[in-house]
C-alpha cells in the first residue's frame, strides 16, 4: 500500500471499516468500544501507509485491532453492550457472545479471523504472530469449548 | 462447526449501528496523528539539543573550574609568565576563593604609605618569583618590584658585586642574615636590592625594587626605599609565601647583582 495517493486509501478505509467493525465487536462485545478500536486501527493505518511502511494493509489492520482488542479487554468476564436504539437481541446471540468471551482473547481473536473473517491459517497467524500449529491449537480448543459451553447453555435454557 | 458458527455470528452482528462519517473521522484522527508525531519528533529533537548544550555548559564549566597549571621547575623560559590573578569563571559556578598573594600582602602596605599602587592586572608570577608594576596617584610608571627564591648550595656565600670572587658580610636580624645591594649612582636605572638567607638554610630571598627606567632622577626613583626593601626582605611571611619546592632557576628575571 506504500505510495499509493489518498484516493486508494480512502477506497481501502471505506471498504474494510465495517468489516473491521463487526471483528472488533465480536472481539470486545461493545459496538461504541468497537468503533472507537477500528477508527483508531484505521487512522494509525493511514498515517503509516503514507510513510511507506506499511507492507500488507489488511494484515496491519487486522494484527493492529486484534491487539488492540487484546489490550482493551483482557478480562474474560463479558458484558454485551447494544447499540443505542437497537431492537432486542435474541438470547441466543448473548449466550454465544457470552461463550466467546469466556475464551481467551488470542482463542477468541483465532475464532473470529478464521470463522467470520475467513482468513486462512497463514494469514491469521501472521496477524497474531502464531504459527500455524499455534492457529490450529488454538482453534480447535476454542471450538471444542464454545460447544461445550453452548451446549450447557441450551441445557440449562431447556430445563 | 465452520459454518455453523459464521451462521450463529451473523445473527449475534444483527442491530448493527450504521457507519455515519466514520470514514472522514478515521482521516481527521490519522491528520491528527501525524500532527502529534511530528512535534513528537521536534520536541525529542529539542530536547537532545538542550541535553547537549547542559552537557556541554556543565563541561565546560567543570574544566575551567580546575586549577591553572603550574610552570614546572626548570622549564619556564623569561617569556613564560602566567597571570596571578584568577580566572574568569562562568556565572552560576561558585568561584574559588582567590589565593592570597604572600608577597604582596607585605609589599602593598608599603607603597601606600609612599601613595604608590600596583598596577592593576600587572602581577606575574613563575616558579620561584614574583613581579609587580608599580604606578603612582596619577598613573604613571614608578618601576618594578621584585621578588625571588633560590636554591643554593652549601658553601654559597653574599655576593660581591664588584668581584665574582669575594663574599660579602652579611649583617643578622633575628634567625636571618642579609645584605643589601643598593645602587643609586646612575638616576636612570636606580635600583635597591637585598638578599637573605636563613640561617643554616640552602634557600635565599632576594627582594628588588627597580625604578622606571630613563625616567630621570626623581621619577626613576624605586618604589621602596632601602629599609623598606629590607623590611621585605627579612619578613619571614615572604619567604613562607614561596612553596618549598620554588627555585628562580631557569627562566628567572634578572636581579642587578645575581645571587647565583
């Protein structure tokens, strides 16, 4: 993406943002928090591509929030947070955000890239700095847990 | 699970807030950014500046802080003199208390009994002498006064000024001898002169007062009289006023009679 003008910038911001945005929200629960982690992911983004150091845009992008998120919200215990004026959420929809921030964040980040992003291993363990067993571990543990806990919780729904 | 789960996590992203302007807002912060970057790197930049120049000021005034050097013995030439009087030192260093002159603690009394002075900035100093320019009330030139150490041997004697040979007689005056050697003759270089020694001691004082010269009689008179030169010559504090290794060897100034 180094030099490349303004114009392709602006065509890569407008068109990731919302992507970025939803990653962000399944990252830390909160759609204000969200915005606010990918506006700022996104400015420091811009403002490196135009010194020329920035290799793989979308890399830098998704390894800059995913840490982001990582920092902001290391704490397992989740509250959702709607956006304002939002209709109601369905109870399944909390139960499986709440599921997913009971996994660790780097878990929960490898869940995210790989199962609602679609970044193949290579890619996500170049955004979290893993390799792809790394990825692999961790993705199997996650899913293997995210049953397990959902599954409880329909358990409990039902009973 | 794959896609049960990429099915389960759209549902969780439904009541979705809309986007707004949230484009030019990631342009505005990354302008904003950059700013704060910039004067990031102006203000480390500053401030690397200013540590040099403390460093730098903090140097310099710790090597202009240290002591003058000192002629070593037996290497000054007649051209080496270094200036008795301190050292500018730079403000907000605390500045040494100046080294009193024991010379001219004894001498200066002297002359302004006789309304003389020392010309200001005139004293000189070398490894086993003193020298001072003496100026009256108005200024003008009334010659020199001089003083020197010198190490001499066991069997030195006063010398004679007519005959390299000879010894003169040395009068006493508590535990020292000395002899004076005033010459007046010529009133365009009048000069009065003593030598002493302590008894039994291998180190000999001589004490000049020397008139400007060519200056005619009355202006060409020395600043001391005969028995002032004398009183100086035999006040110990002048002799103390010399360190222990002092020696008018090489690149002393001249004396009218050498005591050499």
């Amino acid at each position: 993406m180094s030099g490349e003008n303004d114009t392709a910038l602006r065509d890569f911001v407008t068109s990731r943002l919302p992507q970025l945005r939803r990653s962000a929200f399944l990252m830390c629960g909160d759609w204000r928090m969200a915005t606010e982690l990918t506006r700022a992911t996104l400015a420091r983004m811009v403002t490196d591509s135009r010194r020329g150091v920035v290799a793989d845009p979308d890399v830098y992008a998704y390894a800059d929030l995913m840490e982001a998120c990582r920092r902001r919200n290391r704490r397992r215990e989740h509250v959702f947070v709607a956006s304002p004026g939002a209709a109601g959420v369905e109870a399944e929809s909390i139960l499986l955000l709440d599921a997913l921030h009971k996994l660790t964040p780097r878990c929960r980040a490898v869940l995210v890239l790989r199962h609602w992003d679609g970044f193949d291993v290579d890619a996500t363990g170049a955004m979290l700095d893993l390799d792809e067993e790394q990825v692999a571990a961790y993705e199997r543990a996650g899913l293997a847990a995210l049953e397990k806990m959902l599954g409880e919780s329909e358990a409990a729904m039902a009973g | 699970m794959s896609a049960p789960l990429n099915r389960l996590l759209e549902h969780v992203l439904e009541g979705e807030p809309p986007l707004g302007d949230e484009v030019d807002e990631v342009f505005r912060r990354a302008a904003r950014l950059r700013r704060r970057r910039t004067q990031a790197v102006l203000l480390a930049g500053a401030g690397t500046a200013g540590l040099i120049v403390v460093l730098g000021y903090a140097l310099t005034a710790t090597l202009l802080s240290s002591p003058p050097a000192t002629i070593s013995p037996g290497t000054a030439d007649p051209g080496d003199v270094v200036a008795a009087t301190a050292p500018p030192m730079p403000s907000g260093v605390p500045a040494p208390a100046p080294v009193t002159d024991g010379v001219r603690t004894v001498v200066e009394p002297l002359l302004e009994g006789r309304r003389l002075r020392i010309v200001p900035a005139s004293a000189r100093r070398g490894d086993g002498w003193r020298q001072y320019r003496i100026a009256d009330a108005q200024g003008r030139s009334r010659g020199t006064v001089r003083v020197a150490v010198f190490d001499v041997r066991k069997k030195w004697c006063f010398p004679v000024a007519a005959d390299p040979e000879a010894c003169a007689r040395p009068d006493r005056t508590g535990g020292l001898e000395f002899v004076r050697y005033d010459d007046v003759s010529d009133p365009d270089r009048q000069v009065r002169q003593t030598v002493t020694r302590r008894n039994g001691e291998d180190q000999v004082l001589a004490v000049l007062a020397a008139g400007e010269v060519d200056a005619g009689a009355q202006r060409g008179r020395p600043a001391l009289t005969g028995a002032q030169v004398e009183q100086v010559a035999t006040d110990e504090r002048v002799l103390d006023a010399f360190d222990a290794g002092e020696d008018c060897d090489d690149g002393c100034p001249d004396f009218p009679t050498p005591v050499d």
